[in-house]
C-alpha cells in the first residue's frame, strides 16, 4: 500500500484547494451518548449567563469593566492572581487529560464540534440530506430547487450565528444589560449592535464555511496532542493486527474463509472515512486532524455486525494495548501531572479561602510632598480606593492607624459608605508627629473598619523630612 496520507491533509485537494468535506450522518451507541453531553452542554452554555447565584450572574467575563463572575463569585482585577493560577490549573489539567485520554474533549466537550455536529450538521442533514443528497446537490446546476435549499439553510444558520452571538454578549456585558439593550431596540444601542453583528458573522463563516478547519488549521491543541500523546494513549484507535492480519485487508465475500487466506477482518468497505467529519482514514494511525468524535467507531461496529464478526475494531484503545496486549496503566507521566495538579489546586483553594471581601490600597498622591504643620506635625495627602466584593453595602467606612500615633482626616466625610459590588475612592490626610516617625520613609499600617470592626488592613508610605531621623 503507498502510504501518502501523511503528505497532505483531507480538507486539501492536490491543486491546494479546499475539499470540502460531506461526511455520512453518524448513528450509534457512542452518538447517542454524545447527543446527551452535548445537549447538556448547550443547555448550560446558553443559561450560565442567565442563572444568577445570589444576585451575581453565574458566569461572566466583563472585560472592558474588569468585572468577572465564575460560578456566582464575583472577581475583580485584584483577584488577577487567581485567574493566573486558575489558567495554569487548566493547562496542567488539559495536559493530564490528553496525555490519558488523547483528543476527546475534542470530540465531546469543545464548544466548536458541539456546534458544528449537533447543531448546524444536524440542520444541514434535515435540509440537504445525506452524504450522498449532499455530493449530488453540490455538483447539481443552481436550479430553482437547489436555490431555496440554499437560501433556507443560509438563512437558519445566520439566525443561529445571531443567536450565539447573542449569547456571548450575555457573558461579556451581562446579561441584565443584554436584555435591556434588546428592550431599548437595536437602534438605541448602534455601538453595540454592530459588534454584535460582526460576531454573528465570524460565526457564521465559521460553521457554514470553515468548518473543521478551525480544528486542523486554527486550533494550537491538535498540534499539542502530537507532543503530549504516547503509545500508552487511550485514543480512537484501529486495531491494526486484527484488522490487517497476515495479508492485509480484503472486500467482504459472503462465505470466505477470510482467515485461511491470512485477511484481517477489515473489508475495506470505507465507511469509517465516509462518516468521518474531518475527511481521514483511521485505519492510517493517529492524526492531527483527528478530534476522536468516535463516529468511525460506531460505523465500524454497525459493520462488523452485519458480517458476523466481533465489535470494537476500531475502538477506544492505546497504541501498547493493540500491540502488545497490555491495557491501560496510570504511567509516572501521568502520576507528575496528578501531583502538580493537585498541589495547584491546593494552593487556589488556599487562595480564596483567604481571598479578602473588601480590597484597601491607601497611596501617596504623586507629585506632592509632605507639609510641615505646626506643634511639629508632618502631613501626607493620599488617595484611597476601596472595593466592596460583596453583595451588602459596607457603611460607616474609616480608616485608623494602627502603627503610629497619628491623624486620618478625610477629605469630604469622616465615614462612607462603600456600595455593593462597587468601588469607592477618595482624598484624605494622614498627620503625625515628628517625634513619632522613625525615619524619612515610614511604612504605615492603616485599618478600614466597618463601624467598630476591622474588616481590613492596608499599608502605605509616609514622607517625613530627613531632619527628623
């Protein structure tokens, strides 16, 4: 056999143009199964940002406000430290899990095959029909009934896009303001509305044009299997020495005696490339296009059934177990990635248990020194911002100092308020005496109480002259 797949890709003609692939409607055991996650998933990914967990929005990533919630906590750009620990837990985590696993979250959990196989293909199925409907309507002249075929499934697809679009502004803006901005009319909100459309057409062009070139070309994680994946891998393998056997595969002939004639049980009959919606042959190995969707196995399996032979000829399997037999272990790869996994873990945990409600920096105002007053009194002028993480106002706010003898004198009042989820800022004064400061830099520890409770500490510089060491 002349071994050529490596050389080029299944979404790319000989001439370098692009071959778009019409792949088989799957069914089976392991379809079904993905049917169920993916429906779940879809569930949750259009309510997460319309659930809300004691007033906070479930899940939202507000970049342009810095204003982030995961799972009904709020986050704030002080929390970055989290979000970076949080990232790295999910690089070490998806580094685990293809290293086991290979590319299944691929085929099961990534948000482009969901969309892609369960939503848009479905559709495409109910409107073009099959494989077969679908090469034929391809190469058929633009006859009146191919142009409404077209136009309907243009048109379904662009009010999905919208829709998705739609939804991803709900975990960007939130969605309260989403739904006011619908309430208000699209033409009371032009700024947003044409971002939203532009976001309705990258998805567009990406699951009605680009389809699994997203997986092949853009995504970086089918490159990353190639570097993490081994021979001790569970991926959807074909098992090559069952179905190759002595003399390589065979058509099917009814009542041959295939294994006297040294064939495998593979018959050559293509239906797990046919089904295969990035267009490979399983049968070549491993692949980077490969999302392991397991549609080639349950076809294989539909197959096997209907020539009497045993299932799982191509399976979820290691490269070690269909050679050598041995079945999947849990290597000392895979236990240095549990170990640092964990270890993360534990110290994000650590970190939000000791995650503060209230955030207090007091700083110096830039470009002014300190100010000599009498009785032998130094002034300082700072600025202070206060973010309230909780859903409760926090009233009667003031600062104290609690490592020097000293004066805070606020600006405006002597307490605030700080209102829920918001920020207050202000101006206020710190006096000492000379003879309490221990230097020209003194640091000052300040407390913020809520009435008479510490509920945070702060510290800061004080500018003092150097006369006074």
């Amino acid at each position: 056999m002349e071994e050529n797949f490596r050389d080029s890709i299944g979404t790319i003609t000989q001439e370098g143009k692009r071959n778009f692939i019409f792949p088989k409607k799957p069914s089976g055991r392991y379809y079904d199964y993905r049917k169920y996650v993916s429906y779940f998933l879809l569930i949750f990914l259009i309510a997460a940002p319309f659930v809300k967990i004691n007033g906070h929005q479930f899940l939202m990533f507000n970049v342009l406000d810095r204003r982030f919630n995961i799972f009904g906590l709020p986050f704030w750009p002080q929390d970055f430290h989290l979000v970076v620990v949080s990232m790295i837990i999910g690089v070490i985590f998806i580094a685990l899990f293809t290293v086991a696993y290979g590319r299944i979250f691929c085929g099961w959990m990534c948000p482009q095959t969901i969309f892609l196989e369960m939503v848009f293909r479905r559709i495409e199925y109910w409107i073009d029909g099959d494989r077969g409907a679908q090469m034929r309507l391809a190469k058929a002249p633009w006859t009146g009934k191919k142009i409404r075929k077209r136009v309907l499934k243009w048109f379904v697809f662009f009010i999905i896009s919208f829709f998705i679009a739609n939804v991803f502004l709900a975990y960007l803006i939130g969605s309260d303001q989403l739904i006011a901005y619908i309430t208000d009319g699209p033409m009371e909100h032009l700024s947003t509305m044409i971002p939203l459309l532009i976001f309705t057409g990258v998805f567009y062009f990406i699951f009605a044009w680009f389809r699994e070139q997203v997986c092949i070309i853009a995504c970086p994680y089918g490159r990353l299997q190639g570097v993490l994946l081994d021979d001790k891998s569970i991926v959807v393998a074909y098992d090559h020495e069952r179905g190759e056997g002595e003399n390589g595969r065979k058509k099917f002939r009814k009542n041959e005696d295939r294994e006297a004639l040294g064939h495998g049980d593979c018959i050559d009959c293509l239906q797990c490339v046919n089904v295969c919606p990035t267009g490979i042959d399983i049968r070549n190995g491993t692949q980077l296009e490969c999302v392991n969707c397991t549609a080639c196995i349950d076809e294989c399996d539909h197959i096997m059934e209907s020539i009497d032979k045993p299932k799982g000829l191509i399976r979820y399997a290691s490269e070690d177990e269909i050679t050598n037999k041995n079945k999947f272990k849990f290597t000392a790869r895979m236990k240095g990635y549990t170990a640092v996994l964990v270890v993360l873990i534990g110290v994000l945990v650590g970190m939000l248990f000791m995650r503060n409600e209230v955030e207090a920096n007091v700083l110096r105002l830039p470009g002014q020194l300190y100010e000599r007053k009498e009785n032998n009194i130094i002034s300082n002028v700072y600025t202070y911002k206060l973010v309230n993480k909780t859903t409760k106002d926090i009233e009667n706010v003031s600062f104290e100092l609690m490592s020097h003898k000293g004066e805070i004198k606020m600006v405006s009042q002597d307490t605030f308020t700080v209102p829920a989820e918001e920020l207050a800022e202000g101006t206020l004064f710190i006096e000492i005496n000379a003879s309490a400061l221990n230097g020209d830099k003194d640091k000052l520890e300040i407390g913020v109480y809520s009435g008479d409770k510490l509920i945070e500490t702060t510290v800061t510089q004080f500018l003092a002259p150097r006369s006074y060491n």
